[in-house]
C-alpha cells in the first residue's frame, strides 16, 4: 500500500488510509506500507507519523464504538 501525499491530501484521507491498512492486518493479508519523502507533507500529518512511529499507535484514528467492533 503506497499512499501518495498531494497539496490536497488531508489529515482525514491519511487516518482513511491507516484504517484500510489496519483492517488489511486484522484479517491476516501480508501489508507494506511505503511513506515516501514529500514536500507536501502538512505539519498535521507529519505529527501523526511522529506518533505513530514513536509508540506504535495513532491516536484517534477510530471512534470508541469502532474499537469495540475490532
């Protein structure tokens, strides 16, 4: 999965991406994830990769109802 990061790309489209992702390793399909260099990154984005590399979990990325599901 490579998610390509334009002007436009939003920290919504990005947790929409994570949570694909996720949902492809919940159900056992083998998963790389490719984050390219980009200038296009927002600072929004860049502290959620922050987050997620640092402690392995992206906060807020699914609402509490949704947690409970998976």
């Amino acid at each position: 999965m490579q998610i390509i990061i334009s002007s436009k790309y939003s920290i919504n489209d990005l947790k929409d991406d994570l949570q694909a992702m996720h949902n492809k390793l919940v159900s056992r399909e083998n998963v790389m994830y490719l984050l390219t260099d980009s200038p296009n990154y927002k600072r929004k984005i860049l502290d959620l990769y922050n987050d997620l590399l640092a402690s392995g979990n992206a906060p807020d990325l699914f609402a509490a109802d949704e947690v409970d599901v998976i």
